[in-house]
C-alpha cells in the first residue's frame, strides 16, 4: 500500500464533500500506470471514509512518441477511447480523475460527462501541497462576480509595465469559472481553483506578451530568469525573442511539436485563490510538484497555448504561463491592477 497520510486523506475528503459525495455514491478513482500512488490511495481512502462505493479504474500510460516530453496540459491521453473505462466512468456519480495530465481537454470527456458524472481533477503533484489549500467559503462567490464581468465584456486588454500590451476579443470567446471544486451534474472542476478563464476564437487575440523574470513556465515547472518577448498575430505566436535561454528553450519545445496549434493561444484569464503562492515551487523538486497553484494565484494573469476547444484546436504542444505584475481590464475597467485583484474580487473582501 503506497504511503498516505490520515491529514491528506482528511484534507481529501473535505473536498469531496464539498463536490456533494456522499455515502450511497458511486466513485470511480481513475487513474493509470504512471499515476502517483499516493494520489490514488488517499482518493480511494477519502472516498471511502465518506461512505461512497469505489470502483478502481486503472488504464495503461501509453508510450510518448516524441519528440518532447509531455507535461501539464490538461489533456490525458491515457483512457485512448477505451470504451470500457469511459462507460466505467460515465456510470458513476463522482470521478476522481488521478491521471497524470487530468481530462480537462481530453477527447473523451464529453462522453464521462454525458449521463451526469461530475469530475474533480486532482494536479499530479505531493499530496502535500493540499494541506495549504484550504476551502475558501467566499471563493466560488469572487469568481462568479469575475465571471459575470467577463462574460459582459467585449475586450479584455493585458498591460504591465515590462511591455505587455495584449487585446482579446471576448466577443464570441467561451468564458468559464473555476472554483476548485462541483456539485453539477456533468461538469469538471480541477483542484486547486479560482480562476476566471476565456477560450477565445480563433484569430481574435493580438499584441505583444513580455514576460518577466519570477514569471513562471508552467509545463518547464521553472520560472523565468531572463525577458521574454513573444509578438501575436491573430492568436498566433509569430515571434519569441530575449537575450537568455528561457526565449530560446521556449520556442524550440513548441515548435518541436511540428503542430502550429501548439503556437496559438487556448485560454486567457486571471487567478483568484488566496491561498495560492507563487513562491511555492521553490521547495519541492520538480517531480513532487506540478505548479497547479501557480495558475490559480490570486490577481496573476494566466495564459496557454495548445487545446482550445472554441477554435477548433486540439493539439500535444502546450505551455501554460502565469505572470504577476499585470493590469488586467474589461471594456477598460480593470479587475487586476499590477498584480493585485480589485475591489468584491479580492480574498477577504
């Protein structure tokens, strides 16, 4: 039995609890063969102490062709169209998805999602990390007032002082809200939350993105050291240039890829957990750690490449970057100003 902790599975299954699991449920725990086992074990063992029925559905990690390996992007190719693990999953009432990159975006989610399944996605990360990651009562209420103003908004625009100056057409972008946790039938939530995100359409996001050093390369689990200037055109990255290595690695993992989806952008948006630290992948090695909460930081503005769903985009290629001294404005009202979350949409407000 892989190592766990009576707090982790405490901590587990609180959340759990508050996704509406409750004792007569039925779980799936999904997970593959790379999965971290003390994952797997404290989400059987939470689960079960809140009196749910458990079903393990464990599929082979496919080999990775190439060129590069794969990391953080909500995309799990493990389940590969296995009917008999999506019918497992579609038939249950709750799915802890254990998988090392999450179903997020991956091909088969519509179909678990179909009869009413809810899917919490647990980060592939120390179980650890959750002992900092307290539920936040106030925060699904911030990120619904976020969410609210972005879905009134026409234009989102992205500026700091290092010279970001970004414009997204929101007009018919998708616009979501994470909580960190779902009691709906048929939705996904990943764990940690609190974010407000778009997934703009195709050819609407231009500008120039700038990024700073202590901004942070989500799918490198680094953080960068030297600028970065990366120019778009029509939500295509058209250039990454800087005087250090973090613009030449960047741009030779996404163009490794021979996919030009892996250069454009899947979703835009801001954090909004309080508990969240940017400093956190300071203290664990980079295989105990994934920089989930990085993307959640309170008033960071995150933005991806790769799988955009909106725009017809589904790729392997895939960067996930939050950076931390921008304004962030709707139709010219703004709801980050250099870093920090205004007004009803910060912590403890």
């Amino acid at each position: 039995m892989p190592d766990t902790e009576w707090i982790w599975i405490e901590r587990y299954a609180e959340q759990f609890r508050i996704c509406a699991v409750t004792a007569g449920d039925s779980a799936v725990v999904l997970s593959e063969t790379r999965s971290r086992p003390e994952i797997v074990a404290t989400a059987r063992l939470a689960l079960q102490s809140l009196g749910a029925t458990v079903v393990d559905v464990v599929v082979a990690t496919p080999a990775n062709p190439g060129p590069l390996p794969i990391r953080s992007t909500g995309a799990s190719v493990a389940i590969a169209g296995n009917a008999s693990a999506i019918a497992a999953c579609a038939a249950a009432d709750f799915v802890a998805d254990c998988t090392v990159e999450g179903l997020l975006h991956s091909p088969e989610l519509p179909a678990i999602l179909a009869d009413g399944a809810r899917v919490l996605m647990i980060s592939d990360e120390h179980p650890e990390n959750v002992e900092r990651w307290p539920h936040d009562p106030s925060q699904s209420a911030r990120v619904d007032r976020g969410l609210e103003r972005a879905r009134a908004a026409s234009i989102m625009r992205v500026t700091s002082a290092h010279g970001t100056d970004l414009t997204v057409d929101l007009t018919d972008a998708t616009r979501v809200g994470s909580y960190g946790f779902t009691t709906e039938p048929g939705d996904i939530a990943h764990w940690p939350g609190g974010l407000v995100l778009g997934f703009p359409a195709a050819g609407t996001v231009n500008g120039t993105i700038v990024l700073a050093p202590g901004d942070a390369n989500l799918s490198f689990k680094s953080y960068i050291a030297s600028p970065v200037r990366i120019e778009l055109v029509d939500d295509h990255i058209v250039s990454i240039t800087g005087d250090g290595v973090d613009s030449v690695l960047l741009d030779e993992y996404l163009r490794s890829f021979g996919e030009p989806e892996a250069l454009a952008i899947s979703h835009v948006g801001w954090g909004m957990n309080g508990a969240a630290q940017r400093a956190a992948m300071t203290a664990f090695d980079r295989a105990d750690h994934n920089g989930t909460e990085l993307r959640a930081v309170a008033g960071n503005f995150l933005w991806s490449t790769g799988a955009n769903e909106k725009a017809g985009r589904f790729c392997r290629g895939h960067v996930d970057i939050p950076m931390f001294d921008c304004t962030v404005t709707l139709d010219d009202q703004p709801v980050v100003i250099d870093g920090r979350l205004q007004g009803d949409l910060a912590p403890g407000d």
